[in-house]
C-alpha cells in the first residue's frame, strides 16, 4: 500500500496536549490524565495521492478544458430566456412552455408537449433540451428506499446521484464535478482528480432525472397527498466533486432549484444543503448570495495537525479560518451550520478532540452551528474503519454536554458504495458505459 501522509508532520500549537509519540493524553473532559495508545495517521490504501511541486497533495481548483455540454435552456437564468428566443426566432412564451415540461413535468419528449405548434416543434425542444445524462446503471438498496444512479455525460465522463427515501422526505444527492480536485486520502471520487465541472443543466438534470424515476413507480410509487407524483424534497451537494469549486454553475443551479416553476424545481432553498471541504473565500461570497441554503462545512478534524492530512484543502485554509467563515455564513443569513464529521476509528474519534471541537464552536458563539458525527462504514482490515459504537457515543456526548447541538447521521446506500466518499467509478461502470450509446 503506497503512503503519502508523514509519519510525523510538525506537531500544531492547539495539538500540544497530543504527542506524536502515539499516546493521546485524555485531559480535558474529566479531568483524569490517562494514555491512549492510537492515532492512526491518514494514508491511501491502494493508490497513490498525486502531488504538487511543493511536496504537498495536488489541489486542483481549475476545470481541465473539455468540450462544452450541449448548451441547455437550464443553464440559462430566466431573464437570459428572451436574447435565447430571439435568436431561435420564436416568441418568449414558447420558452416557458418548454420549461414547464421538464422543470414540472419531466419530459423533454416533443410528442408530450402538445401545446406546441406541431410544425417546428421537434427543432425547437432539440435545441433547447438537449440529452445531457445516459443512465449507465441504476443499483437498489435498503428495500428500494435507496437507488443509485450512474450517468453518463456527453464526452464520456461518468457521475452518480443517490436517491433516498425518508420519512417525511425524497433526498437526492447530487454531483457537481466529474471527479474531484480536492484529493482527500480517504475519499474515492477524488482519486483520479478531476474531469471536469459539471454544467448547470447537468447537476439540474440530476433532479429532473430523478423525479423521472419516482414519477415512473420508483422508490414504491407512492402519491402526495394532493395525488400527484411525488418528487425530490431535499437536495445535498455531497456527490461527487468539491461544489464551491465549481461555484458559478453551483449557483446558476442552486437559483434554478429554487425558482417557481416555470423558471426553476419551485424547491424551498432550505432544503438544499451545500457542502465544502473548506473554500473559505467561496464560503464568504455563498454567504452574500441571499440565497437561505443550508451550509454543511465537511471539517473531520479540529486540529490543523489531524487535519492537513485529513483534507488536504487545510493547507491552504486552516481549522479556524473555515470555522469563522463559516461563523460568517450564520450571521448572514441566520441559517445554522453543520458541521460534518466522519468518526474515523482511532484516527479523529478521541475524546479529547470532541473537546477541542465543541471549545472551537463554543468560542464563536451559541446556537449557530449543529454537529452531525458520521460513522464511517466498517471496513475491516482497514485504517478507514468505523469507530466502535461506545466511542462514537462518548464523542456525541462530550458535544452534547458542551451544549453543542449533535446528531449522529444515518449513512444510506452502504451496500451499493453510496454514501459520502464512496462514489467511484469503477472499472465495472467504464465498461457498462462503453456498452451504452
Ligand atoms: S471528500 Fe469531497 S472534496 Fe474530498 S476528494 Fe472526495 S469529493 Fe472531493
């Protein structure tokens, strides 16, 4: 197994009570020093971190140049609709007829849109809708409640949404990268790096797609209460890619799903959650956008230390910047925070960094932030395993105790590599992708 992670990085200010000799003192909760013998450090298993000139994990912030998606009436704001009509020589409202159909009703089939004057028609819908996503592979789990799709895009790159049932709520999660540039030790998207940032239209069509699928009888076919099919509720940007790295399209997409039909999804902006690894400047502009989503930052760890290992991206914007940045985004918009953190066995589940966490929230005020710990799928044999079930309790209660909202968070879709750092394309998908047109 190749190993990029030092043995031995510089030891951080806030990490002192924390030798690298292996032995974590226990001293801040009870107040009764004892010795813990691990601290796995975060090394890839089975493929090897590229790195930059500087010896450090590349970070890839730019999209390679690849040919453009097809260019798709979703990719364009609502205002951009009339310059589009003209230069297709029809009036405006032909525009939001079309809309209707695939914000509201799904389609992008000429024949279904009958309002449309016949003649022309078929011209019309192909150059505004054009096929974004070949669905390459669908897998079920947890009794039909979980599915997850494979798609493929225009230029042959693959990507993947997991569609979940829960009480109350349809989640789906979405894609906004073909690949990732972040290149976290642990994660498999980001293994091969970058493809490229996915359009507006195709992190929408992600929706359109899924709500599709649960209209034709997935996920049981069940009916709202008012008898129409039901649809997606929930968004969360945690697929694959790093989205304020994409931040434009993420944007152009975020506004879409929120806009009333038959402009946009008519979804509520709440239940959209965008999740970062940490882009601080991107987190400060999200927080001027007035757009009330909810911000998940993906921190892991609470000590620069752990972390720089951890997510590379710490490199460039340590624990505390990402932490006031994101204290940032509550103040301006008045929408809590998350803060997730896969509890990773003897990596970053110790007590005492449960401690640091809840000081380091804590010193930036109360009632802003809410934790959701995420118990890593076991995986045995590995350094990336979950943490034992009375170490992820006494985590939670250590928060919990320090007044820090906590929730443990159910990781759906384990059986089908689904849940957060699983979406990988395997060498299985390329295959099934190369037998689809
Ligand atoms: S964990 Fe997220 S940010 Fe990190 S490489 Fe994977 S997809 Fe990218």
């Amino acid at each position: 197994m190749p190993t990029d992670a030092p043995e031995t990085p510089a030891r951080p200010a806030e990490d002192a009570a924390t030798p690298r000799d292996g032995a974590v003192r226990e001293t801040r909760a009870s107040g009764i020093r004892s010795t813990k013998p691990r601290q796995v450090r975060p090394k890839t298993e089975g493929w090897q971190q590229q790195k930059g000139p500087d010896g450090r994990p590349l970070l890839q912030f730019a999209s390679p140049k690849r040919g453009k998606p097809p260019a798709h009436l979703a990719d364009l704001a609502a205002e951009e609709w009339k310059a589009r009509a003209e230069e297709l020589g029809v009036p405006a409202f032909r525009l939001k007829q079309v809309a209707r159909h695939w914000f509201t009703r799904w389609t992008s089939d000429p024949a279904e849109m009958t309002d449309l004057p016949a003649a022309g028609r078929d011209e019309l819908v192909a150059g505004l809708l054009p096929p974004l996503l070949t669905e390459v592979r669908r897998l079920e789990t947890d009794r039909g409640d979980t599915i997850k799709f494979l798609w493929k895009l225009h230029d042959g790159a693959l990507v993947e949404s997991v569609l979940m049932r829960y009480p109350g709520r349809i989640t789906l999660c979405v894609s906004s990268q073909a690949g990732c540039g972040m290149n976290c030790p642990f994660c498999a998207t980001g293994q091969a790096g970058l493809t490229r940032n996915m359009s507006a239209a195709e992190i929408l069509a992600q929706v359109v797609e899924a709500n599709r699928v649960i209209a034709s009888g997935a996920l049981h076919g069940k009916r709202a209460d008012d008898g129409t099919p039901e649809r997606v509720s929930n968004i969360v940007f945690m697929g694959m890619g790093e989205p304020l790295a994409n931040y434009a399209r993420l944007m152009r997409a975020v506004r879409t799903m929120a806009a009333p039909a038959p402009e946009g999804l008519g979804m509520s902006a709440r239940n959209i959650t965008v999740s970062t690894v940490g882009l601080v400047p991107a987190i400060r502009k999200l927080a001027d956008e007035h757009v009330p989503v909810t911000f998940a930052l993906s921190l892991h760890a609470p000590d620069d230390g752990l972390r720089d290992e951890l997510i590379p991206v710490n490199s460039r914007w340590k624990v505390d910047e990402a932490l006031d940045a994101a204290r940032e985004y509550f103040e301006k918009t008045g929408r809590r925070v998350s803060i997730e953190y896969a509890l990773i066995k003897d990596m970053n589940d110790h007590g005492w960094r449960a401690d640091l966490l809840a000081e380091k929230l804590n010193e930036r005020g109360r009632g802003w932030v809410h934790v959701n710990p995420i118990p890593l799928n076991p995986t045995p044999g590995s350094i990336w395993t979950a943490s034992e079930v009375d170490v992820q309790q006494e985590f939670v209660r250590r928060l919990t105790e320090a007044g820090i909202p906590t929730t443990i968070r159910d990781t759906r879709g384990k059986e089908i590599d689904g849940a957060c750092g699983q979406l990988v394309v395997t060498e299985e998908d390329e295959r099934a992708a190369a037998a689809t047109r």
